[in-house]
C-alpha cells in the first residue's frame, strides 16, 4: 500500500531457489529514512550446490509504491555498486524476488561495537566471497586439465591416424613404384628386342641394296655388250651385202660368161642375201628379246626400290614410336619422382607436428624405395 515503511529489519526465506535444500534467507535492514542494507544468508553451503552470500549497503526511497535501493557499497559477490534493487510493499511487508518480508524487530542502534562486528561479518563474507573464488577458480583450472587432457588424447589418436595414413601411403607407393619398374623393364626389354629387330632389318635392306647395285651394274655390262655384238654383227652382215652387190655388178659387167654362168651366180647372190636378211631378221629379234629382257629387269628393280623405301619408311615408324615410349618412360620417372617428393613433404611436416625435427629429438628415417 502507499506510504513510507516502517524502519527495522524485515526478513524472509526462500525455499529450494536452485536445487533442493537451497534455501536462502534475506534479510532487509531500513536503517532511516534514506540508508539501509540488504543481506543474502543461504542455508546450503555454496560448495554443495548453495547461493553465495553477500551483503550490501544501498541508499533507497519510495517511488509508485516500491522501495528502490541504489547499491552504495557492493560485496565480492551479489548487486554490483550503482545497481538498483526493487522491493514491492504490501501491507506493512516487503517483497523481493518473490519472497516475502515480514517486520522483525527495530533497526539495530549504531554503536562501536555492532560496527565492529558488522566489520567482522563483513570480513567473514568477504572470506567466503574469496572462497567461493577460490573454489570457482580451481573447478574451472580441473576443467581446464580436463580438457587439456582431452585435447591430448584427441591429438594423440589424430596423430596415430596419421602415422597410419602415411603407412598407407608409403605402401600403395612401393606398389607403384614397384608396378613401373615391371612395366620400365618390360619397355625396356620391348624396345631393345626391336632395336634388334630393326638392326637385322637394316642389315638386310643393305644387303639387298648392294645385291640389286649389283645386278643393274650387271645387267648395263649385259646390255652393253650385247649392243656391241649386234652392231659388230650388224656391220658384218653390211661388209656381205656390199660384197654381194660387187659381186652382182661384176656378174653383169662380165659378157663374156653364158647365161648360165651368170643365173648360177645370181642364184648364189639371191641366196645370200636372203640369208643375210635372215640373220638381219634374227639380230632384230634378238635385240627385241633384250630390250623386252631389260625393261623387265627395270620394272623388278623398281619393285625392289619400292619394297626397301617402304621398310626404310617402316623402320622410321618404328624409330619413332621407340622415341616417343622412350619419352613416357621420363615422364613416368619425372611423375615417380613428383610423388617421392609429396609424401616426403608429408613425412616432414608430420615429424615436425611429432616435435622430431627439435634439436636432441630422434629422427626416423623413411626409405620410399623399400620393398
């Protein structure tokens, strides 16, 4: 109800305010009309769970029916200086937070003494405060060491996984370093088996050159002197015809010999000459029979010459596709290498996460060309 509230003491508990058995006992003191005191007394120990208790003093008035209190003079714990507290009135007690305060007895007189030992619960507080402090600070230092040590073993396990993860590294590595050294070998061996093959194919196209050199020098000797017989026979066969045509001018220049004389002597010269266009008509075939002889051995040597390009051609495919596996084996090292050198960084950073790499720390070494 409206008014100003009747100076003394005024307390109250409150029961159970955080667990059971919390119960807590304020205490509310209106010394004059502008001073007083509010007090926090829990039942509960604040090491078994209980509030911790505080005291304060404040400088209060009425306003719409409440008490507001301006906290003067804070504790350890509880309102903090300058902070307003409320207290509701109804009908000649007080409330606060929901506990009801009802008049006890008269504000306590002002003596040395009480002072004194307001100063000494004051300091009682004040020790509880600290102790409460103290606790607070070694709970939270046990939940720090808690951690702490959860941390490490977390890191403990992520360090297992790792050496495990590197392990598994370094095998499928040896794996593929042994998987390209069988397929290296084998290229290898593949290649010089062709290098052989393609040797033996060289040596055999040399041959057959020089074999196919020899039978067109042979067959220019051939044609050569075969044209020197035809045109020595061809000059023979001129020397009887001339001779013939003496011999048929000498006939009819000759008067004096019978008729017989000279048919028996024409005879003998139409005889000849039909011999010797004989042998004209055979020197022509024969010639024929060469000419057709040589453009044969012209067209097989063209064949030849034809068949050793496209094995020259062959060998230098073969070159070629010697040059370019030669080519993916460095590639195949180079790639080899690029990964010796990723899990060799891997190693590295994980020895330095280890705290290998301090000075006076062992040192593991790591073959990534084992097995």
């Amino acid at each position: 109800m409206a008014g100003v509230p009747r100076l003394g003491i005024y307390n109250g508990r409150a029961k159970d305010v955080s667990c059971a058995g919390d119960n807590i006992t304020y205490e509310v003191a209106l010394h004059d009309k502008t001073r007083c005191s509010i007090q926090c007394i829990p039942e509960l120990s604040y090491f078994r769970g209980g509030q911790p208790p505080w005291y304060v003093e404040a400088a209060w008035e009425v306003e719409d029916d409440e008490i507001l209190a301006v906290v003067t003079k804070q504790d350890v714990t509880g309102p903090r200086k300058d902070s307003d507290i409320k207290l509701t009135m109804d009908n000649g007690a007080l409330s606060y937070i929901g506990t009801r305060l009802t008049w006890k007895q008269p504000p306590p007189e002002e003596d040395k003494l009480k002072v004194k030992k307001a100063e000494i619960e004051l300091a009682r507080l004040e020790a509880q405060a600290k102790e409460a402090a103290l606790a607070a600070e070694k709970e939270e230092l046990n939940e720090k060491q808690a951690k702490h040590q959860a941390e490490a073993q977390a890191e403990q396990e992520e360090m297992q996984r790792m050496r495990e993860e590197l392990a598994r590294q370094k095998e499928e590595l040896r794996q593929l370093h042994e998987a390209r050294e069988v397929e290296q070998r084998r290229r290898l061996e593949e290649e010089q088996r062709r290098r052989d093959e393609l040797a033996a194919m060289e040596e055999k196209t040399k041959q057959e050159q020089e074999e196919l050199a020899r039978a067109r020098e042979e067959q220019l000797q051939a044609a050569a002197k075969a044209e020197e017989e035809r045109l020595a026979h061809t000059k023979q066969l001129e020397e009887e015809q001339a001779a013939l045509e003496a011999q048929r001018m000498e006939v009819e220049n000759n008067r004096a010999q019978s008729e017989a004389e000279r048919a028996a002597k024409l005879a003998e010269v139409a005889a000849k000459e039909a011999e010797i266009q004989r042998e004209r008509e055979e020197v022509e075939r024969q010639r024929a029979e060469e000419e057709a002889l040589a453009q044969a051995q012209q067209n097989h040597l063209r064949l030849v010459e034809e068949e050793l390009q496209d094995r020259a051609s062959h060998l230098h495919h073969n070159e070629q596709v010697l040059h370019n596996e030669r080519h993916n084996i460095a590639q195949s090292r180079g790639q080899l290498a690029v990964v010796h050198a990723h899990v060799a960084s891997m190693l590295g950073k994980r020895d330095k996460h280890l705290g290998l790499d301090r000075p006076g720390a062992g040192h593991e070494t790591h073959n990534l060309d084992d097995g």
